[in-house]
C-alpha cells in the first residue's frame, strides 16, 4: 500500500504500459513494520483509501488525463482495487469502523464520485457493485422502520446480495460527514 499513489500519479505520464512474464519483484506479506501491516491490524484502511482515490484522480483531473479516452477503465480499475473488492467481498469480515468513520468514509466517497464522474457511468460493473456505488455517491438515507427491517431481513442472503444490504444498513444510519 506504500507506494500506490505514485503508481496512480505516475501512470498519467506513461507513453506505453509492458507486461513482462518474468519475476522481478518479490511482495513479502505481513512483513513486521510494513504500513500495510499496520494498517490491517488497526482495520481501518478504507479510510486511507478514500483519501488515496481522491488524491491521485484529484491529480488525474489536474493533468488533463481525467478527460481522456482511457479515464473511465482506469477509475473502473481503481475502484474496484481499492474500494469495491475491500467492501463488497463476502469471504472477508466486514470492516470493524464507528458510526463516524462510516460517514466520512461515505462522505469521501461522495467527493470522489463527484471528482471521478457519475455513478451512472458505472453502469458496466456487475448489479451489486454498481449498486453499493449508486449508495456511496447519493446522501445517505434516512430509512423508516420498515425499511431497516427489510434491509436486516435481506443482508442475511448469501454473497454480495447480503453483504451489499449490511453495507445499506451501515451507511444509512450514520451522517455523510467527511
């Protein structure tokens, strides 16, 4: 996670993008003093990852390269690295954060998807990931009572299905706060 904003920022200015069958580089896991580490272990990376999607599209925008013909499958890319597949994924715990680190986690969100475009350009990813985005870029919701038993009824489905109206839940009973 050190040093994925520079690969975002450094990306506009590439000419012409390789891949290469060999193994240069070695990711060591879990290496003892690593942010990423520290990150996990506090559960709190969704927060920084917010930020990191704002900054680098932020800088996208500045270049000129947010307008380009290739912006829309790079923010795709990068949505669903950083954000969708740490939120949406039902083999992982949903993320352990307060009322209030889900409303500014939602609220950057929102800066993002206003930055990066509407959310109805999302239409290409699969029915649940554009649905959680739709949720991310609106104001949250204020849902009655029959709503959120609903919604606590459906999030007990299996998959995405289910873990998309526990992330409904979530997000509707806190603020849209940066």
């Amino acid at each position: 996670m050190e040093d994925d904003v520079l690969w975002l920022m450094v990306l506009a200015h590439a000419t012409c993008l390789a891949v290469i069958p060999d193994r240069l580089y070695w990711y060591r896991r879990q290496r003892h003093g690593s942010v990423s580490q520290m990150l996990e272990a506090q559960e709190r990376p969704l927060l920084l990852v917010a930020e990191r999607l704002l900054h680098a599209t932020e800088y996208w925008k500045k270049c000129g390269w947010l307008e380009s013909g290739l912006e829309r499958g790079w923010v795709l890319r990068a949505l669903r690295h950083y954000l969708l597949v740490r939120l949406l994924n039902p083999g992982q715990p949903l993320p352990q954060l307060s009322e209030e680190e889900w409303g500014r986690l939602r609220g950057k969100c929102r800066e993002w998807f206003a930055l990066a475009g509407e959310a109805e350009a999302f239409r290409t990813l699969g029915k649940w990931d554009f649905e959680l985005c739709r949720m991310l870029a609106s104001p949250p919701e204020h849902p009655g009572f029959l709503s959120r038993a609903w919604w606590k009824l459906l999030s007990r489905c299996r998959g995405r299905r289910g873990r998309y109206y526990r992330l409904k839940g979530k997000l509707s009973s806190c603020g849209g706060g940066k």
